[in-house]
C-alpha cells in the first residue's frame, strides 16, 4: 500500500491516508521511520492488524513533480485577470 503522512493531531497522533484504499490509518508519529514530515509518502505493509511503515522518497519525489507540471500548466493557460487595475 501507499500513503502519506497528512496531519499530526493531539496526542502524537500521525494521520495517514491510504490513497488507493481510500482510507486513512492513525499510528503514534514516534513509530514513523526517521525523517518523517507532513506530505511524506510511506510504503505500507500490513499483517495481522500491525503495520510496517517505510519512507519512500521516490514517490515523494514523483508526486512532487507532478503538482509542478500541473502548476506549470495552469500558468501557461492563464490569460490574466479580466478585471483592470486602478
């Protein structure tokens, strides 16, 4: 499974959302692989209710890259504001 870190909420609590799942999972932020941050992407394992949890940069990365292509398209559609300054 893949998923990214979303939120901290109280408590040290780590939300993670399951992408393809369509879910999220909630685990202690101190059980997160070192390096963690909010908009991490994990690869998950589960087995019999306990989850191993690994960063994966690459997905990090790739994600990345992706909301800059799609950034960088809307800026090119852009026409401006059809409004005129004062």
């Amino acid at each position: 499974m893949k998923g990214y870190l979303d939120r901290m909420e109280d408590g040290g609590k780590a939300v993670i959302l399951l992408e393809e799942q369509g879910f999220e999972i909630i685990v202690p932020f101190k059980e997160l692989p070192h390096g963690s941050a909010i908009g991490s992407w994990f690869r998950i394992y589960e087995e019999n209710g306990d989850f191993s949890i690994l960063l994966d940069e690459a997905e990090r990365q790739h994600k990345e890259q992706l909301a800059d292509e799609l950034t960088g398209n809307l800026r090119m559609k852009s026409s401006g504001s059809k409004y005129k300054r004062d």
